[in-house]
C-alpha cells in the first residue's frame, strides 16, 4: 500500500513548525519532500532598518539555541567593516561563550535524539547535566538563551576569579559526564540498534549536496571554518576536529560528543591563557561603504553573513545562512529508503533549527493590530463555520 | 555492546534527591547580574533618548507631556522588551538612570498591563563636584 | 442474596472499583518509579505524594470534550473503548486471589481459565487494532498495523512462556498452579527463563518502551489512539492500566508463588508481587530505548520464541524425571 | 597557495573573463558576466576543488540585482559575483555543476523576483501559498509599514 504521510507542520517530534511529505510503501519511505515557510520573520528585511547595535540583539534572535552563533558572526563582520581591533580579553571572552553554547546545543541535542528514539532517560540525564553549562552561561552573561554578550568592538561583562573557578569546575563535571554518554550511546543495544546504520549519506553526496557541520563530519568531510579559517582566538587553541567515517546517525552522535570533548579542552585553554586587560574598544555608529563575508563554525555547521555597508548606521544589505539550510538536501537523500521509524531520528540528526533557517522572508503582519478576546463559543462558531465551507478533502493533493 | 548498559546508573539515583525542584513553591535564586526587568531612575535622566534609539525592540518610548515644564513621559513596553539591557549599556548618566533588575517572574494575563510608567521633570546635568546621590527634581512616582 | 453477592463482586470487589482504584495506583506506582530511575519527582500535587494524580488525570479526561471524526467508522468507534474495558475486567475477575478455594471451581476459576485469561488478555490488542482502523486516521492506520505486526511477535513466546509451568504443575486452573508451587517453592527456580520471557512479552503487550512502537510519538503521533480523546481516551486508559494489573498478578500467578493466605494476607501477597513485577516493567521502560518494528519482530522470534521453547524443553524433561 | 599566487593562476586561467577583487585575506571577490556564470563555475569546481557552496546572496542595487555565490575550499573563500539587469532579471542555474544550490536558488527566486532558468524545482520555497505574485520582499521599493498597536480601552 502506498500513501503519503505527512510529518509536520505540527507534529511531535518537531520542535518547530516544518513540513515534511512522506511517501511511503509499508513501513519503507520512497519518497521525500521537504516544504519551508511556516516561521517566516523577516529578519533579513528588518536588519535593514536597524542600526548595527540593534541589529546584534536581532541577529542573536535568529536562533533561540546557538543564540551566540548568530551574533558572533554578525559582529566579527561588523568589527571588520569598521576596521576594529578589538582587546584581546574580549575576544577571549566571546569565544568561551562560544564553546559553553557549543556543549548546550550538542548535549540539548543529544537529550532530543535520545527522546526521538524513545530513549526518555537517557534524554532526562543529559538535560539534567546540560544544566550545568546553561547555569554557568547564565552566570557569565546574565541570561541563560539570549546571552547578549557581544558588543560591537568586544564584550559587555568581564570574568572575575570566583567564575573562573566555577567555569573550571562546571567543565571537569561535564567532561566525567560526557565520557560516561559516549560510552552508553555506544553500548547500551537498543539505542545502538536504532541509530546504526540508519540515515546513510556517503561522502560523495556530502559534497554534492553541499552538507555542512557535524552532519557532514560523521561521513569523513573534515572541514571546520574554526580550522581552516582561524578567527579571532581559534589560531591560539590546540583543537582537532571530530570526525568520523560511519556515515550514519551513530556516526553523528560520536561527532558531537567528541567536539563536546573537545570544548572542554578549548574552554580550559582559555581559561589558563585567559589575558588582562579592557574587554572592549570604543565603537563608531556608522560603517564605511564597503562588503565582508563573516564565517563562523555554529554546532550545527558553518554560518555565514554577509553584510554591505551603505556608510550610515544601518546595513545596506544583511545575508543570513544557517547551517540547518545548508542540510535540508542531504535530509532528503537520507531518508529515501529508510523506516518511519526513522524519520525522527534522521531528522533530528541534522540538528534542525528551522527557525534559523527560515529567518529571512516576510514580516508578519497582524492584520489590523488590534486585539480582541473572543469566546469559546464564538471560536467555535468561527471553526465550524470554516469546516463548512471546506468540506473534507479525500485524497487531497499538497498545494504545491 | 553491554545488555542493560543503563542498569547501574538508574539504580543509583532511585533513592537519590531529585535533580527537578518543585518550582512554583521552591524557587532557585538568580544568579548576580540576571538581566531582568528595566526601570528607570526618573530623578536622574536627562532624556537624551539614547536608550529609546539603541533599543532593539523599540519598547522604549519618551514623549513630551509639557514643553514648557520639561516635563516628559516614558514608557517602558515590559511585552515587547527582550531584556538585553542595551539600555543600561546606553544611558550616558552616571549614576545610570535606566537600571535593569532580576525581577523574571512577570508574567501578566494581557500584555498591556506589562508596561511601566514614569512621568517626570527632566533632570539637569550638574557639575561633577556635586554629589550624584542628590535628586535633581521633584520625582514624580511610577504609575504602574 | 446471590444475586446481591454476584453485583457485588463485579461491582466492588474484586470488580470494577477496586480495579480501578488498584489500576490507578499502580499506574501512580509506575509513573513514580519511572521518574525517580531518571531523577526526577514525579507527581507530587494531587494527594499525598501526588498518589491521587491518575484518578485526576482520569476524570479530567472524562470531562474534555469527545470528537468523533467524520470519516470514522463511528459505532465501532464509539463501542470499543467500553469492550476492551469489559474485556480486561473479565480477566481481572480470573486472578486466584479472589478464588483461592481449591477445592471449589466455580464460574471465576475453573480448569482452563489460565488459557480463558491470556486470551482475554489478547483481546486488547485486537480492539486497539479495530480502534485503529476504525477512525481511518493516517497515523491510526500504521499504528493498527503495527499492533498487529507485533502481536505475531510476542503472543506465542507469552504463551509458552506461561504454560510452561502450568505443565510442570499438571493443571489448567491458576489457582491449583498457584497452590502447586506453594506446595514446592524450589521449582519457581526452574521458571526462571520463563518468567524472563514473560516479562518482556508483557512489556510488549502493554506497548511499553522498547515496545511503545503502535504509539510511538515521535515517529506517528499518537499511533493507534490519534483520534481518540475525552471519555473514550479515559476509558482506553483505564483499560491499559488494568491490563497492565492484570498481566502481572498473572506472571505473579504463575511465576512468582501465587497469593497464599486467604483473603486478606493473599490481597497483601498480590499486591506486593504485582508491585514487583510492575517494578521490573518500569525498569525495562527506563534502560531502554525504543525498537524498530522490524527488530521486535526479528528479536521476538529469534530470541524470546527460543528461549520459550527452551523452557519449554526443560519444564517437560524435569516432569518426565520426577514422575 | 597564498592570495597572490591565487590570483594570477586564476587570472592566466580564466583570462578577462573574471575581475578579481581581494580586500581581505582569504576573501575573493570575482566577478563575471551572467553568460559566464555556469562556465567560470565548472571551471572551479573542476580545477580548484571549489565544492562547497554555503549561500547565494541577492542584493538589490537599484537598477540591477546583484548575486553573490559564496564559496569556500579549505584555503580561500570564492566569492562569485554577477549582476543582472533589474527590468530582465534572470541567470542560468547553477545546479547542474552544485546539486546543493537548489534551496538558495529557490530562495533568490522567492525574496528578488529573479528567474532562474532551469532550476529542476522551481517551486516557493519560503513564501507562503496565499502570498500575491510579484511581490518580493528583500527588494529595496518592498516595504512594510507596521499597523500602530491599539490598545482595547484607548489608553496607549
């Protein structure tokens, strides 16, 4: 029997409102589509009417998980177009930052992964522990999502010893923690039997399709913009870059909790090198007229943006590329020929972060701006109403 | 592979604390320099409107009430705020008069009844020998 | 006055009250130790402890609105959350700690009941199939096929499992299987496998994690009971927290010694037992992750179907070597 | 290969075909006719091991639109640049020598109004269904005017 069924815009084992057609014959899917649209806030369009302060608190609402990615990469453009040098205790400070968000996401992920394969305690104790660097985020930034740390020209809160010790002492907790998944991840045989194998993307078809991030290191494509493109700190630190070669979602799994392993040992090199002195430099308002193209390793891949200046106060133009954008046809290839089973967990292995990668189309407009309550008894009206005028559609075809 | 390679772990913690707390009777306390809910110092500002220019979220709003006065009116849009506290990062006057707090429990059930209001004097700059701490005008209270 | 008696034992005792009440806190039971293993409180506002949460959960459902979607089969719809209810409180009825007289067989224990109960306890799944299928929802649908899929998987390892001890002991009727390994503690050892077996077949028959494959959330919403919801999800409920009593009063029937000691010391035998095997039904819930429907089938019929047999083997060569 | 030497391989290579601009290390700015654009691409791809395509940019210029493919190897980061009148705004895809442009170039096609010429999927990608034809948003004569909020009771 052959059907289509759909997984989103509202499902539950998508955070974020997604469509993805499935064409399946049994339990086998033949064919998949998938369909954006449905977290559409114009963020491209509304960064050209904001000043470059504005837009760094903008830029990091882009994503509500790798918030810092966003705005890092959005600033280290702008430090460039005006032709900053920023101190190099700020640097070291955004770039913590960078490398705690890095181990919340992945360890965030590797909770949703375990959830998706119906692993819930594993996923309670990883969330548990990624409690640890959200409190440490919150202590240093002040809030535990939107960190608002980044100032153009540098940082907005200095470190004191007390934190250190505390970021120190988080980070050898976490790293005890971490071994201890990677050995249950890769032993514990009903999680082993569901993420094996599953989802293939081969090397050839990384390339092809353009994969980025952890997505494309679990299949042998060593690339890492903190390597092969050393921003600010990254040439400093003594770093490899994680990869393995099953091609699989084990494979990305691996990946991740070792450049979480990895970001232990960046955060503690950072830690002991941490230099003195101002955490930022003055900054002009306006930027010359001129272009960059700012690059930066997010935990789900690279991001980039590129930003003209007009010589005002505001960007001429502000490009956004998520990672997640970047994957969504590698997600296709991976699920043709898998289980329903494995939509979740195939899915979920790229690390989606829809709203990133949909940040940039229309502004939502609220009709008319005003707000009314309306009953129960009327919504319903309303809805029955509307079911009345759109009977049943059997068979209906995706309007596309 | 290990057969029940989870076992020991969940055997350790049955009998132990829970992680969870039972947050809306036991609260944990935020950490020092929580980025909460802005106010504002009406006694101290000089409406130079820095913060309404820098705010990303455009939850600021400072309007004349008296010319003649200086008298002026802001609002602070508590439902549109996204507690980046660039204001505070703003506001030239020292001792600040945009001021965040760690309130984080403001939930309301209309958003309109999120935003604070301060009507006041404009305060006048004094020279540096003078102390900060003494009122420049009559404060006007937050209606709120 | 018979008549008062029989209205009172389906009613109250050990009918559809107790069950309910007992169901319920087993369930509370479960859901407790399923957080504490991961660390977290569980219920704790409704009642002490939170021990009230079911009960509450179970009549706010009871008071959400019912839909009944359009295209759905809708008498067999309506009809079956109240059937498979009936159908577990029947077998609930069957358990020897109600009808511990021996010598007594009456319409509650009878010779061949243990087969009337696994059978009645099959009939759940099937109703979960026709539910599926009934309210023609996408999800529904695979989740109907995958309920079936599996119960060719577990059923026959369940059933082996069960009976062989039931062989070992001579008798078709639960309380005479029961009183037998009373009368010989020693050879529960030998069930061991069995009883092993028993437990995870049981954990798939209850759709429980690494099984929870018909319902499994994240892949097809909520799988067989998609479209159900109010008094009908309530009902649907109930039913599988019944299932879940009476399955392990079951193994605990035959696996575990029975409930010895008349009425009363027997209700506390058959509470602490099933409290156990629940026990090990959360754990398997809480060190697993779940399975593919393709590797239940695989590992049904490649581990547990031998393993059953084997215990089979060893239950008739040990009958043959004491007779 | 440092930037210089990039450059005047690149140059003997392509010939006139491309301007080559380089205000950063590492960043290359090239710039091609839309004829060109599919030719210069393969000859990257083919020659220079430009494989990885992370987005296409769209800027609105006034009288034409720009595009910007930005490219990255291991050492340098190619950024290909072409403009295209703003009255006939099309150019040839690109997904015959890069499968992985399909969404970026669904994406240009949606925020500019540009035409893609074979594009495999030439379906929306971002804007939703009921969205009116001929409006782009992210060019610069687009703009949305926000509805003043209104407060139920008068009081703002």
């Amino acid at each position: 029997m052959k059907f289509q069924i759909p997984i989103g815009p509202q499902h539950p084992a998508l955070k974020e409102p997604i469509s993805l057609r499935m064409t399946v014959e049994g339990e086998v899917i033949t064919d998949a589509d998938i369909r954006l649209g449905y977290n559409h806030r114009g963020v491209e369009k509304v960064a050209e009417g904001k000043n470059y302060i504005q837009n760094i608190y903008l830029t990091e609402r882009i994503c509500g998980i790798c918030s810092h990615s966003h705005s890092t990469c959005f600033v280290q453009g702008v430090e460039k177009l005006m032709e900053l040098e920023p101190p190099k205790r700020g640097m070291y400070i955004r770039y913590l930052v960078s490398e705690l968000e890095r181990i919340h996401s992945h360890l965030l992920w590797l909770g949703v992964a375990g959830h998706e394969a119906g692993f819930d305690s594993f996923f309670m104790y990883v969330w548990r522990d990624r409690e640890i660097v959200m409190d440490l985020l919150e202590m240093i930034t002040g809030n535990r999502v939107h960190y608002a740390i980044n100032t153009v020209g540098g940082v907005r809160r200095d470190l004191d010893e007390a934190q250190k010790a505390k970021i120190l002492e988080g980070v050898a907790t976490l790293r005890k923690r971490s071994e201890y998944y990677l050995d249950l991840g890769a032993n514990e045989p009903s999680f082993v039997a569901r993420i094996a194998g599953v989802g293939l993307l081969s090397l050839e078809q990384v390339i092809s399709l353009c994969a980025v991030g952890p997505t494309a290191r679990a299949s042998g494509w060593d690339r890492d913009v903190r390597k092969e493109d050393p921003y600010a700190v990254y040439d400093e630190l003594d770093f490899e870059v994680a990869t393995a070669d099953t091609c699989d979602v084990l494979g990305r799994v691996v990946v991740r909790i070792k450049e979480v392993l990895e970001a232990y040992k960046m955060i503690e090199q950072m830690m002991k090198n941490l230099p003195d002195g101002d955490i930022a430099c003055k900054a002009p308002r306006k930027a010359k007229p001129g272009e960059v193209v700012s690059r930066y390793e997010a935990p789900r891949g690279e991001n980039i943006h590129y930003i003209k200046a007009n010589g005002t106060d505001k960007p001429e133009r502000l490009k956004v590329r998520a990672p997640t954008l970047g994957n969504y046809p590698a997600t296709v290839e991976m699920l043709k020929n898998g289980f329903i089973a494995d939509i979740p967990l195939i899915f979920a292995a790229i690390d989606p972060c829809i709203c990133c990668a949909e940040r940039a189309v229309t502004l939502v407009s609220a009709r008319t701006g005003e707000e009314s309550v309306v009953s129960t008894a009327e919504l319903r009206k309303l809805a029955l109403a509307r079911t009345k005028n759109a009977p049943v559609k059997r068979n209906a075809v995706w309007p596309l | 592979m290990r057969i029940a390679a989870f076992l020991p772990e969940l055997l350790r913690h049955l009998f132990k604390k829970p992680a969870t707390i039972d947050y809306p009777f036991k609260k944990i306390a935020v950490p020092p320099g929580f980025r909460g809910t802005p106010y504002l110092r009406p006694e101290l500002c000089i409406v130079c409107k820095a913060c309404e220019r820098d705010c990303p979220a455009e939850a600021i709003e400072i309007s004349d009430v008296d010319p003649a006065e200086k008298r002026f009116r802001m609002i602070i849009h508590n439902d549109r705020c996204i507690h980046c506290a660039q204001c505070v990062d703003s506001c030239p006057t020292n001792p600040k008069a945009m001021q965040i707090d760690n309130l984080h429990e403001i939930a309301a059930d209309d958003r309109h009844k999120l935003k604070a209001e301060w009507i006041y004097v404009r305060a006048v700059i004094k020279p540096k020998a003078a102390a900060p701490a003494a009122p420049a005008a009559p404060a006007a209270e937050p209606k709120a | 006055m018979a008549v008062v008696r029989t209205f009172l034992y389906l009613l109250v005792y050990p009918g559809i009250l107790f069950l309910f009440v007992y169901s319920t806190f087993c369930e509370w039971y479960d859901r407790k130790v399923y957080a504490r293993l991961q660390n977290r409180m569980g219920p704790t506002h409704t009642g002490r402890f939170g021990i009230l949460q079911p009960i509450a959960d179970f009549f706010k459902l009871m008071a959400k609105e019912d839909v009944v979607p359009e295209a759905a089969d809708k008498g067999l719809f309506n009809v079956l959350p109240a059937i498979s209810l009936a159908v577990v409180t029947t077998a609930g009825l069957l358990l020897p700690v109600w009808n511990f007289d021996l010598a007594g067989p009456n319409w509650t224990s009878f010779s061949g009941d243990i087969i009337v109960m696994l059978y009645l306890l099959s009939l759940p799944t099937l109703i979960l199939f026709l539910a599926a299928w009934s309210s023609t929802n996408l999800f529904s649908t695979i989740g109907g096929a995958r309920v079936l899929t599996m119960l060719f998987g577990y059923e026959v390892p369940l059933f082996l499992a069960v009976l062989s001890p039931a062989i070992l002991a001579d008798s078709w009727r639960l309380a005479e299987i029961a009183a037998f390994y009373q009368a010989k503690p020693l050879l529960l050892i030998v069930n061991i496998v069995g009883f092993v077996v028993a437990v995870i077949a049981v954990q798939a028959k209850l759709e429980r994690t690494p099984f929870d494959i018909p319902h499994a959330e994240t892949e097809i919403v909520g799988g067989t009971l998609t479209e159900y919801s109010g008094k009908k999800l309530a009902l649907f409920r109930l039913t599988i927290d019944i299932e879940m009593v009476v399955a392990s009063g079951l193994l605990a029937a035959v696996f575990l010694g029975g409930f010895p000691g008349g009425p009363f010391v027997g209700l506390l035998h058959f509470i602490v037992k099933t409290l156990f095997v629940i026990f090990l039904l959360s754990l398997i819930r809480a060190m697993t992750s779940r399975i593919r429907i393709d590797q239940v089938v695989s590992f049904a019929w490649k581990v547990l179907a031998p393993l059953a047999v084997l215990q089979l083997l060893a239950t008739i060569l040990l009958k043959g070597f004491l007779s | 290969m440092t930037d210089a030497e990039l450059i005047d391989k690149l140059k003997a290579d392509l010939g006139d075909r491309v301007e080559i601009a380089n205000p950063a290390r590492r960043r290359l700015f090239l710039k091609v006719a839309p004829g060109d654009l599919v030719a210069v691409t393969t000859r990257l791809r083919d020659a220079y091991g430009v494989v990885l395509l992370s987005t296409i940019s769209g800027v609105d210029l006034g009288t034409a639109f720009e595009i910007i493919y930005h490219f990255s190897t291991p050492e340098h980061d190619f950024n290909l640049r072409t403009e295209i009148p703003r009255d006939d705004p099309r150019v040839a895809t690109i997904t015959t020598v890069i499968p992985g442009a399909i969404l970026y170039e669904r994406e240009v096609q949606d925020m500019f109004g540009i035409v893609v010429d074979g594009i495999p999927d030439g379906r929306r990608l971002l804007l939703s269904d009921d969205w009116p034809e001929g409006q782009h948003p992210l060019r610069k004569d687009w703009t949305h005017d926000r509805p003043k909020e209104v407060i139920p009771g008068g009081q703002s």
